[in-house]
C-alpha cells in the first residue's frame, strides 16, 4: 500500500458509519478485490493516529462474535481531513498520470 494512503482509506471506509478495526481492514480488503490489505501492525497504529488528530473517535463496545472490541467514528474534522486527502490524492494521480503518459 502507498505510504499515507492508509489513513485516506481508514477514513472513508469509515465515512458510512462506525467499525471495528478487524472490520475496516476487511471493508478495505474487500473494497480493493483483494488487492489492498491492512496488516493488524500497520492498521492498529494508524487508527492511533487518527484518533489522537481528532479525525476519528472510538467508543467500545461489542462485535458480532461477542468480543469486546472500539469501534471507532468519523468526526466532522475527519470528513474536512478526507475531503483535503482525496483533492492531493486526485492532484497526484492526474500529474503522475501526465508524466507517464508524456516521458
């Protein structure tokens, strides 16, 4: 995965509604056709991260086995940082794509 495409990915599996991080790393699996996975020892620091710059807050509660789990909610800072991350994301692709296209 991209170096500091993670967080963008966290927060928008996350725009929907809450989940637990064994799910976000799923719902991203998922979402990527299996292309795109977050280990537990890249995943669990970045939801770290995230939630100590305020983009996400967590409560805990329980998942659907039954384990106690945070599941974690995207704040409206969050959605401002999602919006800022996707407008660099899509200014990169499109320069990165006019490079290889041009060169």
């Amino acid at each position: 995965m991209p170096k500091g495409a993670l967080a963008m990915l966290i927060l928008r599996v996350l725009q929907p509604g809450p989940l637990h991080g064994y799910a976000i790393a799923q719902r991203i699996r998922q979402l990527s056709g299996d292309v795109l996975g977050a280990e537990e020892g890249s995943l669990y620091p970045a939801l770290q991260r995230i939630l100590i710059e305020g983009w996400v807050s967590a409560d805990w509660g329980t998942s659907e086995t039954g384990r106690r789990v945070r599941f974690y909610r995207l704040t409206p800072d969050g959605e401002t940082q999602l919006k800022r991350e996707l407008s660099e994301y899509e200014q990169a692709t499109t320069a990165i794509q006019a490079i290889l296209r041009l060169a």
